[in-house]
C-alpha cells in the first residue's frame, strides 16, 4: 500500500447525465476492477479506489437522485474532520459525502437525505450506522461514537455511516414555521425525519461498503442514544432485517408523548410563579429554584429511597421503587414554615415537583406519558436543563426545544410559531390537553399518518427481529429527564410478556442509577455498550453485566458498579464491590 494521499472531489448527479458521460463514468468503474484482479492486472491501492468511488457508486444505487459531493481519501492522523461529533486523529480511511432524494416539500423546502461515510483501511469486515440526536438536521462526523470514554466504531475497524435524516437546520429554516423544525410541516420530512430516510440510508451504506471492498460486511451494527435510540427501535421493529444487533441508549420511543410531558412540566413550574405573584419568563426559570434547594431535593430523595436496594451507597439502584409516595414525607419534612425560612423548599416548589415525577394525565386521570423515577440524579445539573435551565447556561430545554417540537412537529396540524423562547414558553403554557393531547394520534390531509406513526416506536412486537437473530440492549438513566426510564421499563415487560417471560434471549433493558439524559448526574455513566453487544452477537455471549464506573460527575470517584439486566439490580456485595442480583 502506498503512503501518498489521493484525492478526488465530485458532483455527480444519478438522474443528470448525458449518454457519453455515462460511458465514461461505466469505463471508470471498469478501471476500478475487482477485488482480486486479472493475471497481469495491477490492483489499484485503496486511495486510488477512493478516488474512484464517487464514478462508481453512479451504477445502480439503491437511492433517487444520488449525488456524491466527496470522496476522498485521509491519511491516518489527519487534522479533525468537519462535523459536531468530530474526534481527531483519525485511522486512514475514505470520506464519503453526499445526498440523496431531493424533493421540494410543501413548507421549507427543498428536502433531502444527506449522509457521510468513512471506510477504514484496516477493516474489520463489519458496518456500523451513527443514529442522530434531538430533531436532526445535521450529519454526524460518522467516526462511529458509541459512549463517553470508549474507541470509536472507525477505530475500531468499523466502515461507519451518519445522516441528517432528511432535512438540513441551515438550508430548511423557516423563522415562522418553527426554524429549524419546519420539516414537521411537510408529510414527507416528518416521514423521513420518524424512520422513512433510515433504510434506504442502510441501503446506501450497504452499497457503498461493497463498491470499495468487493465484498458484503459480515456484521451489521446500530448504536445511538435519544433520537438515535428511537431510530434504533424504528429499525428493530420496522426494519427487523438490517441489523444484528442494536444499542437503542435512552430511546425517544415515545416522542410525541414526551413532548406532551415537556408542556405538563411547564406548565407544572409556573405555578411556582404564580404563588409568588411573577410572571413565568424564560429567565425566571432559571431561578425557580437554587442550588441549595435542588440539593435538598437530593438529600429527600436518598434519605427515602438509598436503603432499598440493601446498601446505603448513595446509589437508588431499586429503580421505580423509589415513588412519590415513598419520597415526598421526606420533602415536605423540608418545607418551609413561619419558623424554618432558609435551608428549605416552597410549598410550590414541592407541589411542581410532584406533579412533573408524577407525569401528565387528562382530566380523568389517564396517563399521557408515563410517571418518572425518582433517583439520586434528580436536581442534578443535567436534570435541571431540561426542566428549568441553568444559570449562566442554556434555558430550558423543554421549552426552547420541547415546545417547538410540539407545536412544529407531534400534532396534526402543526402550528406555527416562532423559535424565540418567549415565544415557545408562551405557546406551552397555553396548551390546551383537553383540545391538544389528542393531536399527537390525529391524521389529516396532507398528513396522511399521525406523528405517533411517524415517531413513535414503541411497539412490543419485536418478533421479526428476534426472529431474525437481532439483539438489542438498551441502555437508560435513572434521572434521563426526557424520556423516564419507567416508559422503557413497561415497554419492556411489554416485550417479555410477548414472548412468555423469556423476552431477555433477545433484548436486554440496563438502567443506569443516578444518570440523566444518555450521560451525567451521580452515576457509573461510563460503560462500553459496544463491546457488550458484539459479544452477544459474535460470540453469543448474552451480557449478565456490563462494567461501568463513575464519570465527573459522581461522588465516588474509582468506584465499579455493573450496569444489571432489568429486573435485576446491583447488590451490594461486602468488600468486593457488586453484583447482579435480584432484591430479596
């Protein structure tokens, strides 16, 4: 293999070329060759296959409209790579970039796919897909991150796969149609954005796998956490073929109705406000509560729930033991009074808590979203961004995120609004759950699916991908303030009772106590999912445990605890550490 850098960048266009042009680029692609070549022939290096990629992925790709903007080739140790999720330095590998499917849209459009691939020089004959994050519309650098601390998928060997879902936060930005969540005003890019763009994603990368190797991946891999977690779910229950195996991290299975949670707690702290005579602002949410009380918050939630588990550790491993019922004696023992004024919570502070752990329900009761753990990463900064905001850092991001959601994107119609936070907090504390809640399950023209179609993915029936040999981990935080851990829990029983107890064969749910959204708070939030799902898909290993330990968060630094297959938990285990077991 030789040490020079080859480059090559190309436009190509697979509905916009003239009849010699095509002769050309088919005369390229003979050039190329096969992986074993002729008695006489010369086999061209893999930065010269890279070079000629972009000629050859013109011939039957899997996708409308391809256009391969670059591929070229990077030399190990290359300076840090375009994209938010860039890691530096890199093995040599070949960049792929490019879009597919274009199409105009009704609101904000042009549309379309775009990804980026990297395909290592030392490949270890496998294939690796990057889920996104939040509403997408960007593509993620593709070097295959799957957790905080560990080897990346591309290091690893892996060729990796990212892409933005079908619409771009730059290019499809609308200000009166949400911003960057126009999309949810066009049937075909909320589609892409809830799982229709996934497969034929899958099917590209596929394809561009074989043009470069000469050969299919012997191993196909999904890792990602919150939207990426939904879109693993989307493909275990809607495309059960295409992957071995999946790590679904903190899955946004239940979008829509998480965004109905994010207008309930809203709504829930402006009471705070008004028992002290404000005006709910953005700013003031920050401010709701201090430091010292979400410390309070803290100290109750442990003072009621530590010892479940058999371990005073400062740890809730017992998770969706530690309820309402069981923690709020201990706030309101620290509520203030005429005669306790500092060191203390609000009666409205208390009475808002409760009511967000508790989750949304309508009038009669029914839960719109599940209820939420109390754990030992409530209150922690993490949690607090979320829910209120931080001082001196972002707003809330229910609000600012959550309400543009809601309105732009989980019902039907979507409702205009502008992205300004005043503005969205406007919108949420004016959502009507009586007229509302319904429009996350409402279709009309031109929507011919709901949001819940189109996002949520939460089915039970898991029985193509079991049958096809997937595994599934999936692992979620005790304080994730977005999507409650109980929700994934119930999804869970839900499987298991679908397939008569026995539902761990294939899929294996891992709380993480103390953790909030896919990282942070108070927990062993550093783990390699990764590893534990090659082991049960190569080597069919199921994972018993998987090792963790503590990030910056924690208070124990050196401390190792297993992350434990729901329903077991970790149990103190004297002098040597933890173990998985289930509470006696």
């Amino acid at each position: 293999m030789r040490r020079g850098v080859a480059k090559g960048k190309m436009m190509l266009h697979s509905k916009a070329i003239a009849p010699t042009g095509l002769l050309a680029l088919l005369g390229a692609c003979a050039a190329i060759g096969p992986t074993s070549p002729s008695a006489g022939e010369s086999p061209l290096s893999l930065p010269d296959r890279c070079t000629a990629l972009s000629a050859k992925l013109m011939t039957g790709a899997p996708v409308n409209t391809l256009v391969v903007s670059t591929s070229e080739w990077k030399e190990g140790g290359a300076a840090k790579q375009a994209g938010a999720d860039a890691q530096a330095p890199l093995p040599s590998h070949c960049l792929v970039e490019g879009y597919y499917g274009e199409h105009q849209g009704r609101v904000g459009g042009p549309y379309r796919t775009g990804f980026r691939m990297r395909l290592p020089l030392d490949w270890n004959g496998r294939f690796f897909f990057e889920g996104g994050g939040g509403s997408n519309g960007m593509i993620r650098d593709a070097t295959g991150l799957n957790g905080a601390g560990n080897p990346s998928a591309l290091e690893r060997g892996y060729a990796v796969i990212a892409q933005d879902s079908g619409h771009d936060n730059d290019r499809n930005n609308v200000p009166a149609y949400g911003g960057q969540m126009v999309f949810g005003h066009d049937p075909q890019a909320r589609a892409d954005y809830g799982h229709a763009s996934l497969k034929p994603t899958y099917d590209l990368g596929q394809y561009i796998v074989t043009a470069f190797y000469g050969r299919e991946s012997s191993t196909n891999i999904f890792w990602g956490c919150s939207k990426g977690g939904q879109e693993g779910m989307a493909f275990a229950q809607r495309y059960p073929k295409a992957f071995d195996g999946i790590v679904a991290m903190a899955p946004g299975m239940s979008l829509p109705r998480a965004a109905l949670a994010q207008a309930w707690d809203t709504q829930a702290l402006a009471e705070i406000f008004k028992a002290r005579g404000e005006k709910p602002t953005v700013e003031g949410f920050r401010t709701l509560f201090s430091r010292q009380q979400f410390d309070l918050v803290n100290k109750a939630t442990l003072a009621a729930c530590d010892r479940l588990d058999g371990a005073q550790d400062e740890v809730v491993a017992a998770i969706g033991q530690c309820t309402t019922a069981v923690v709020e004696p201990e706030l309101r023992a620290r509520q203030c009074s005429a005669q306790r004024k500092n060191d203390c919570l609000d009666k409205a502070q208390i009475d808002a808590l409760v009511k967000i752990m508790d989750g949304p329900h309508d009038a009669a009761g029914k839960a719109l979203y599940a209820n939420w753990a109390w754990d030992g990463g409530v209150g922690s900064p993490g949690w607090q961004v979320w829910k209120t905001g931080l001082v001196g850092g972002p707003p809330s991001l229910n609000v600012v995120l959550g309400g543009n959601a809601l309105a732009s994107i989980f019902t039907t119609p979507p409702t205009p609004v502008q992205p300004d936070p005043e503005r969205l907090l406007a919108w949420q504390l004016a959502f009507d759950f009586k007229a509302g809640a319904g429009k996350i399950y409402a279709a009309e023209p031109p929507f011919a699916t709901s949001a819940w179609q189109d996002v949520g993915m939460r089915s039970t029936d898991l029985s193509a991908f079991r049958d096809h040999g997937g595994k599934l981990i999936v692992p979620h935080g005790g304080s994730d303030p977005v999507f409650s851990v109980l929700d994934t829990i119930n999804w869970w029983n839900g499987v298991n009772a679908a397939n008569a107890g026995v539902a761990d064969s294939f899929v294996r749910v891992f709380p993480v106590p103390g953790m909030t959204h896919c990282g942070g708070g108070p927990a062993t939030d550093h783990f390699d999912s990764l590893s534990a799902l090659e082991r049960w898909v190569i080597d069919g290993k199921a994972p018993a445990s998987i090792p963790a330990f503590p990030g910056k968060e924690a208070p124990w630094p050196g401390r190792e605890m297993p992350l434990c297959p729901y329903p077991q938990i970790a149990l103190a285990n004297g002098a040597n550490g933890y173990r998985c077991g289930m509470q006696p």
